[in-house]
C-alpha cells in the first residue's frame, strides 16, 4: 500500500491502471483492491474522466500534521549543540516578531567571558546579526512599514540608526546569505548569523554564534560560518525542507565561508575594524 502511495507521488499528473500494475507489479486483482481502499480513504483520488489514479486529499492533510509538530526549537537544539561543541562559542537561535527578535534558544559556551543573554529576551532586530538576518528575509517596503517613523535607538558607536543604511545592509546580507553584527548591540562582541528555512523556503528563524573580539579569528570565524551553514541546512530538513538556500549551501565548506567573509570585509579577516553606518 505503501509502494503505491509512493508511486503516485512521483507521477503528479497520475497513471492508469495498467502502469500502476506494471510498476507494482501486483496481480491486477490485488492492486485493484488496494485501489479501492485508499479511494474510500481519499488517499488515492480517480479521475474518471482521463482513467487516471493520483494523490488524494489525506495525504495532504497528514503532511500538514507532520509539519505543524515539527517544533523549531526542537529542531535545531541538535544542531546548536552540535555548532556549540565544535567553537566553543554561544549559539542562540531566534525568531522575528515586528521589528525585534526574540531569542528562543541558547546554548553557552564553556568560556568565563560569553555573552550574557537569555531565552525570551527581545532586542532590537537592527541592532543585531539574528535580527538583520531575519529583516533581509522582508522586502524593502515592508522592513519600512514596520519601522515607521520612529528613529533607530542607538545601543553602542556602531549601531545602525538610519533607516537607509539599514537597507543597504540588508541588501549585502541578500547577497552575501549571512549577517554580522559587529559591536552594534554589545560592546566587544561579534556575531555571525543566517537564515532558517522551513519546508516551503519561508525564513522561519535564525541561527547565530557570538564572540567576545578578544577570542575573535580567521579560523574561527570561517568554521563559524560554515557550520552555522550546515547547521540552518540540517535543520531546515528536519522541517521537512529539502535543504537550504543556494547561499547557504555554497558557504557549507570553510574555503568557500572564509572567502565570504574576506569579501564582507568582516572584522578579523581583514586588517582593522569595519564600522557600521
């Protein structure tokens, strides 16, 4: 019964009778009654007009009940621990809600000086990597609505405060499939992030590792990136997503991350400090 389902759901536009029966290869009486039974399910629809068997309605509404238990944060706890075993470093996970993301995750690091943050915090979506991370998923016009009129509180010298500066930023985090915040809500603190992707392609959340400037690398910063890459990739899957964005994948291995990262001219792998606008 199962073959069956399968069959069905590689041959969108359906099969007869016949090639049902040759790719099966049931006897005719048995298929046809496997037919009969998943018809009266609706897992299996006929049209009787092109003598076509295809996929019904149920097994669209139990891939529905698959995707809405499949908890985010349940999710990606693997792959944050994962990431965080491998740097060293925090790793939160975060989700938009206007215009601040609030942090639904977090896994520390082992080191005396981290950051200090907690699950449900919400922060100002400009003023950090998961935040831009999350905006770069909005168009322009909507990133605008939602902001207003209201001015862009400044947290630290590097804060972006203007509304224009944020949307040139976004548009390299479009580019470049990653955001930084480079000391622009913490003093002395950097952070990587990317997108999460559900099974439909939506940005569903975001994934981030911090670190203090004084621990700040080359090497950690491309593995950094790579595995947040890897880690936003596996977790889209375990949403039942086929895998991540093209920029995602393409930045899953170090050379191809540290190369990225040389481009943005992150802090770390370029002589000096980048300043945000």
């Amino acid at each position: 019964m199962l073959d069956l389902i399968e069959i069905l759901a590689e041959h969108a536009e359906g099969l007869s009778f016949m090639a049902l029966l040759q790719a099966t290869g049931l006897p005719k009486s048995s298929l046809h009654a496997l037919l009969t039974v998943l018809a009266n399910r609706r897992y299996v629809q006929f049209d009787g007009t092109t003598r076509l068997y295809s996929l019904g309605v149920r097994v669209w509404q139990n891939g529905q009940s698959y995707l809405k238990g499949r908890d985010i944060v349940r999710e990606a706890h693997p792959v944050m621990n994962q990431i965080a075993a491998a740097l060293n470093e925090t790793v939160q996970l975060a989700r938009l809600d206007g215009t601040e993301n609030i942090y639904l995750a977090k896994v520390d690091s082992t080191h005396p000086l981290r950051l200090q943050s907690e699950v449900g915090v919400r922060l100002s979506a400009h003023a950090t990597g998961l935040g831009k991370a999350l905006l770069a998923s909005l168009p322009d016009d909507e990133v605008r609505r939602r902001i207003g009129p209201k001015p862009l509180a400044r947290m630290t010298q590097n804060t972006i405060t203007s509304v224009g500066a944020l949307i040139k930023e976004l548009g390299r985090i479009r580019t470049s499939g990653f955001a930084i915040d480079n000391e622009e809500y913490t003093p002395g603190l950097f952070c990587l992030a990317v997108p999460i992707h559900d099974h439909a392609g939506a940005t569903v959340a975001a994934l981030s590792m911090s670190v203090p400037l004084m621990r700040l690398s080359p090497d950690i910063l491309a593995e950094g990136l790579a595995l947040l890459c890897k880690g936003s990739i596996e977790t889209t899957k375990r949403l039942g997503g086929q895998g991540g964005a093209p920029k995602l994948e393409a930045l899953r291995h170090v050379p191809a991350a540290r190369q990225a990262l040389i481009e943005r001219g992150v802090p770390g792998m370029t002589q000096g400090r980048r300043k945000s606008a």
